[in-house]
C-alpha cells in the first residue's frame, strides 16, 4: 500500500520533530486526503500542559490552513509497546474530519499495529449531525 507507506514515513518525520521537552513522548500523525495530499503534524508541549497541541490537531490542523477539509486516512505513531491511540479531543477533531470510511491507523516504530473506523474509535459521537448542518 503505497499510501500506508507515505503516511507512516510522513508521521515518523512529524515525530522526529515533536517537541516534548516535558514528557519526553514524541508523537507524530499524518492525514490523507482524497485528493491525495498528505500533511503531517506532532505533539508539541508546553511548560503550561493543558495548552500543548496534540499531533493530530496539528495534522488536522496543516490540512484545514491548506484548504482541505475531508480524512480518508490517518496515522498516529509512537513509541512503546502499546497502542498509542488518539486523545478523546482527538477522536472528536478526527470525527469532524471523517466519513464512515475513513481509516485510523495507529502504529509503533516497525509500523502499523492496527487499525480502526471512526466509529470504532469514537462510538455515538456528536458531530455536524446532531446540529442540523
């Protein structure tokens, strides 16, 4: 899969660069989208911890300000043995972004370790949906 192999080597470069002075736990995620663009986007912390920017609001983030507007994939990388998923403010930000196709993929650093649907992540989320838009 071509684009699996250029989201993970978008995310692994995005989390070369996260700054985690703090926490020491880089993160890095990359968004495609259907039309095929990919950006990349990591944690970055910050003395006061409740207004670091997560890798995934920063991937969401790059697509928004280039004019993109729809996820087809997503990949969430870091290190460790776990699966190191999205945030709950990240599964929300993701779900604005997505269909019901979309693909999360989390990976470590040998690649993807699994992979789920919106829905499977953020089950009965609320959305443009629930307002009518």
């Amino acid at each position: 899969m071509k684009s699996l192999d250029s989201l993970f080597a978008a995310a692994r470069a995005a989390q070369a660069n996260a700054y985690a002075p703090y926490s020491r736990f880089q993160v890095g995620a990359a968004v495609l989208t259907p039309q095929g663009r990919i950006y990349g986007g990591c944690n970055v912390e910050n003395a006061a911890y409740p207004v670091g920017v997560c890798a995934e609001a920063s991937a969401i983030s790059a697509m928004v300000c280039a004019g993109d507007n729809r996820i087809s994939e997503i990949l969430v990388v870091g290190d460790g043995d776990t699966l190191v998923t999205p945030c709950g403010a990240c599964r929300q930000r993701i779900s604005e972004f997505s269909i019901s196709s979309t693909r999360i993929h989390i990976a470590g650093p040998g690649g993807v370790r699994h992979s789920f649907t919106p829905d499977e992540l953020l089950p009965h989320s609320f959305g443009p949906k629930n307002l009518g838009v």
